[in-house]
C-alpha cells in the first residue's frame, strides 16, 4: 500500500517542484539583485539527548515572496533518532510549501511532504524502508519572519506512516 501510494505521489511531487522553479523562474527581474530581494531562508533545527537517547533534525528551506501574501519555496529535511540497544530512525526528503498571508500577522500554509523512511529495531530485529507522504494544511500566528501555530496532515493514517496524530504544532522561522 505505502509502495502505491509513494508511486501515485511521486509523480505530482515532481510537477510541483518544476513548477514552483519555473514560477520562481519567471519571476526574476532583469537585475539578479532584485530576484534575491525576494528569497527568505529559514527552516528548522533539533537537537535531544537523554540517557541512551539521541534525536537530531535538520530542515532548510528557500521561499520565494511573490509579494506581501504569497510564497512559495522547497526544503530539506534529514531526521535521526536512536534509542540504545533499542531503535533506530533516518528520515530524509523534500518538502513543497506555499504560503498565504492575508493579513501580516496572520499565515495560512499548504505543504506536500515526501520523506523516505529507514527503522530498525535491535529488540526484535526487524527493520522497514518506506517512503511517507504527508499533505499539511496550516495556520499560524506571524510575527517579523517567525510563526507559531498548528497544522494538520490530511493523509493521516492512524496505522500507517511516521507521525503519531494528524494534529502538529510548528514554529517556522525566515530571515
């Protein structure tokens, strides 16, 4: 089912990313100076460790600013987790991300997410390599370049994928 899915996403994740270059592309004023006027950089950065734990996370992305209410950009991501003589997690992919802001302090976001998924248990031995999609619909309180607010996974399988609910909070940030 995972295999079906990824190949059925796969596809659409490709045309998006062509299309954001292609739009953002096209977008450039004669003047390379202006099109950078235009580019934020930010994304997301974590960091855990406990007694016999490691958690460590990585997700830059480049957003393109049409104007005052609409972005969009691509991003990194590259996530891995341990747990001594127990488990152990990488997750690395790309991500799409539009943004809409109808007020300044206001954001409402849309992400298609597509991670490749490698686990591995010590404890029973078993290991599975996946590929994950996530669809985010979000909305977030923005201040300067940060936001803080939720967002939620339309293709939320309960029994299925990486993430434990359909509901996340997130705090994005772009200088």
């Amino acid at each position: 089912m995972r295999n079906k899915v990824a190949k059925f996403l796969t596809k659409p994740l490709q045309i998006l990313l062509f299309l954001t270059l292609t739009v953002s592309g096209f977008a450039q004023d004669k003047t390379p100076s202006k099109f950078w006027d235009k580019v934020q950089f930010g994304g997301g950065f974590g960091l855990a460790i406990g007694s016999g734990f490691s958690s460590f996370s990585v997700a830059p992305t480049a957003l393109y600013n049409f104007n005052n209410y609409l972005a969009t950009g691509v991003g990194l991501q590259y996530s891995s987790l341990r747990e001594r003589n127990n488990f152990s997690s990488q997750m690395y992919g790309v991500t799409w991300i539009g943004l809409v802001n109808p007020i300044e302090e206001v954001q409402i976001s849309l992400e298609l997410e597509q991670l490749r998924v490698n686990l591995k248990s010590d404890f029973n031995n078993l290991s599975d390599n996946f590929w994950n999609t996530g669809l985010f619909l979000g909305a977030g309180y923005r201040v300067d370049g940060v936001t803080i607010g939720f967002r939620y996974n339309v293709l939320f399988r309960a029994d299925q994928g990486v993430y434990g609910d359909a509901f996340m909070p997130f705090v994005r940030a772009f200088f």
